[in-house]
C-alpha cells in the first residue's frame, strides 16, 4: 500500500511538473478506476492499454527495462517503470501523439514501424547534445543546461524553423 501511495506521488508530481495543475492528481486517481480512451493534452487519462501494460510488469518496476521488456537498446538501465512514464510524459507528450505514432499495436517489441527506430536515433542525438556539446559552451547560466524531445518538439512532430 505504502508502494502504491509514493507510485501515486511520484505520477501527481510528474503530472505537476507536466501542467502546473493540483487537480491533476484528483483526476488521475479518477482517471484509472474510470480509463477512457480520450487523449486530452491537459490531463492524460490512463487508457486501458497502459492500465495492462503496468499490470504485466508489476513488482518488477525497478528492475532494469532490459531484463523485464524483450528489445530495449538505448534505455538499458532505465527503471521498467519509468520507461513506461518515458514512453507517456516524455516521448508522447513532446511529440504530440499516440504510441502508435512508433509502435506496432499489440506489439510494443517490434521493430517495423520506423518511426521506433528514429526515436532511438533521436535519443542518441539528445545524449550526445547534452554530454558533448552543450556541456562544452562556456558562460550558459545553468550550470548543467539540458535538452530533452520536448526542446525541438514542443508537442509537435515537426520542429519549427520559425515563429510565425
Ligand atoms: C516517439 C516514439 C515513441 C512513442 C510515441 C512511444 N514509444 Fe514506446 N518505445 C520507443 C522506443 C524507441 C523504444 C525502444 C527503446 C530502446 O530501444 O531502448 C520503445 C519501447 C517501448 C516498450 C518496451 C517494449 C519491449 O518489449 O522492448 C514499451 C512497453 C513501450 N515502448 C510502450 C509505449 C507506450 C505505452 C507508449 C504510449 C504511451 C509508447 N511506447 C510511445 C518509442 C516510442
Ligand atoms: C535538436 C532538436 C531535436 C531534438 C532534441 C529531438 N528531435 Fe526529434 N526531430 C527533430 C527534427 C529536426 C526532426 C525531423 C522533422 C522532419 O521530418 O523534418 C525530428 C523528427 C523526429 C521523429 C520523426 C517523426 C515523424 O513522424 O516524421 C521522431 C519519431 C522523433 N523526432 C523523436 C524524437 C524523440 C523521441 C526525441 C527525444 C529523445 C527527439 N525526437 C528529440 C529534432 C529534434
């Protein structure tokens, strides 16, 4: 029970992060007893699918998505559990879609969508940004300045190249 409250917490905190809204943990409580498949910007509810794929790694949260997913390639280390929220705060959320933007449905191991393997690419580019580039620029004011998808995508697919 105690696991289950700070899991909450820590979801509510990534929602605050995420929306600078209390309320959002009231309705993500709401969210999975009630799931519902609409995909507001605002307040992502829990669909069903995620309520499964959460379940199916249950107790096995903190181990590394490598031993518990079947082809994980650049999040080896990643905590099973965080990946999950990776996958709906981070990769979905920056890029402003579905998992099915880079997941084959019902098989969240394959390879053939090619968007998967850009978001692996991506990711790369982005460690590389960050550890080599970005580290190197002198006088930033943040003493550890980081890019992350939502930089460049900003709920987009596409970048933007200007302010229009
Ligand atoms: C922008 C592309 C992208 C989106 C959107 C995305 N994923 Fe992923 N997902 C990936 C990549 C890339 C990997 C493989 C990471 C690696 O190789 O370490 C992955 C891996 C996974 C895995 C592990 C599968 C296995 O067995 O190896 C699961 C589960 C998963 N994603 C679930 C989701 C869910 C649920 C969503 C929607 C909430 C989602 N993903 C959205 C790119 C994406
Ligand atoms: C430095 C900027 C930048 C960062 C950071 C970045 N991207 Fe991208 N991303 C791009 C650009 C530019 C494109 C190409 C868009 C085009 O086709 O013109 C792109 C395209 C993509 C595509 C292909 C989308 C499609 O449907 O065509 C995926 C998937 C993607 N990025 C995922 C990610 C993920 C996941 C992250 C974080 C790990 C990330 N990106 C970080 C700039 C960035």
């Amino acid at each position: 029970m105690k696991q289950k409250l700070s899991v909450l917490g820590i979801m509510c905190f990534i929602l605050f992060l995420g929306t600078f809204n209390w309320t959002g943990c009231t309705a993500k409580k709401a969210a999975t007893e009630t799931p519902n498949e609409s995909t507001s910007p605002e307040r992502p509810p829990t669909p069903p699918f995620i309520t499964a794929l959460k379940e199916s790694i249950k107790g096995k949260e903190k181990l590394p998505a490598e031993e518990v997913f079947q082809n994980i390639k650049t999040m080896k280390g990643v905590p099973a559990g965080r990946l999950i929220a990776i996958m709906q705060f981070g990769y979905s959320r920056s890029l402003g879609v579905q998992c099915t933007h880079c997941h084959v449905r019902g098989n969240w191991a394959s390879d053939t969508n090619p968007n998967k393997e850009i978001a692996r690419e991506m990711s790369l580019m982005t460690k590389k940004i960050n550890a080599e580039l970005l580290k190197n620029i002198k006088n930033l004011k943040s003493d550890q300045p980081v890019v992350n998808c939502t930089t460049c995508h900003r709920g987009q697919v596409k970048p933007a190249l200007n302010i229009e």
